[in-house]
C-alpha cells in the first residue's frame, strides 16, 4: 500500500511539473509599434520557441503574410516586416496545423 501511495504521489509530481514547463504560446506585444517593410520587428511573448511556432505572420482581414524569423527564443521572435502594403495588421503564429491571430496590432508605415 505505501509503495503504490509513493507511486502516485510521484506521478502526480511530474504531471505538475510538466504542466508548468510548458504551455501554450502567447504574444504579449511587438517592438517597435509600427515600421517599415524589411524592417526588424520584434514579438515578445512566451513559449515561441521552434519547439511550438514554426511560422510568423502579419494578417488583416484578406490574408496571413508570412515573415521571416531572423532570432527566435522562448521568449521572443525577431521577424521581418514582409512585403504588404501599408496598414494595421494582427500579429499570427502558426502553431501545429493552426494559426493563431494574436491581439496584438504592427502597423506597417509607408
């Protein structure tokens, strides 16, 4: 009986500890605010790592502009502002089979 307490106690300790080591990725804001096409931009924001998004894009209500990643960390991706016109735009990740448009707005100036 305490063996099998032990074993539980021990594997509800990983799952914890799992649990906190990763979770889902999030953009918290952009840096600058706005710039230039081929510009650097940098997305702050948790768990961006490659290991979790494999893609960045700026989208408005027609299309997802995909970027180029220049550095990319857990805690930050720096891209390339792509090649659209000038406006406000939602940053997106791609995450698995999905992309997620963040609340976070880049506005591309002319």
């Amino acid at each position: 009986m305490q063996s099998r307490l032990l074993f539980v106690a021990a594997a509800a300790l990983l799952l914890a500890s799992l649990g906190r080591g990763q979770g889902s990725p999030r953009v918290t804001g952009v840096e600058p605010s706005s710039g230039k096409v081929d510009s650097n931009l940098t997305v702050a924001g948790e768990n961006l790592g490659k290991e979790t998004v494999s893609d960045v894009y700026l989208s408005d209500d027609a299309a997802d502009y995909k970027a180029t990643v220049v550095e990319q960390t857990a805690g930050r991706i720096v891209m390339k502002v792509p090649q659209v016109k000038p406006g406000g735009y939602n940053v997106s990740i791609h995450v698995g089979n999905n992309i997620f448009i963040q609340p976070v707005r880049f506005t591309v100036e002319q």
